[in-house]
C-alpha cells in the first residue's frame, strides 16, 4: 500500500510535466479514487502549490516554477534553523 506521501511525491511529479490527463486518468496513475485526487490537489493547494487544470491539455501544471522539499531535521538541526529565520526577521 503507498503512504500518502508517496501518493503526494507521485502527483507532484506528474503535475510538474504535465502528464496528468483528466481528473479520471490522474486518480488512476495515483492509485486513489477522483475524490481523494480532490483532497490531494486541495492539500497541495494549502501548502502553496499554485496547480490549476487546463482543460485544452487535459492536465494538471503549476502556474510558477518550484518544488516541494519534504526532510527530517534534527532537534540541534532544526533550533539553528529557527535561529537563522528569527535573524533574517529581525533585519527585515
């Protein structure tokens, strides 16, 4: 069984090269029903990703270039990054 974010890498994927096909098709390719395609485009959508569909291609694509990046970060990994936000906020 794929996890969901092997479901959501999968769809990023087709998303960046347009390779979608319909609503129908992209459930398929994904291994979900159309109506959670629905839930995964709208959480792709909450974390920023501009997806819309043209209906000429008959896919999916991003309005904008960009990637998801999907990592651990160590508890000491993740307090220097927050310090480097924090710093970066202050001089703004």
């Amino acid at each position: 069984m794929k996890s969901l974010l092997q479901r959501l890498i999968r769809l990023d994927h087709l998303i960046h090269y347009k390779s979608t096909g319909t609503p129908a098709d992209c459930a398929q390719k994904i291994g979900v029903s159309e109506r959670s395609l629905y839930d995964y485009l709208k959480l792709l959508k909450e974390m920023g990703a501009p997806v819309k569909f043209s209906r000429g291609r008959r896919t999916y694509y991003y309005t904008e270039g960009g990637h998801f990046h999907v990592s651990f970060l160590s508890r000491e990994k993740q307090s220097q990054f927050v310090a480097t936000e924090e710093r970066s906020l202050v001089m703004s």
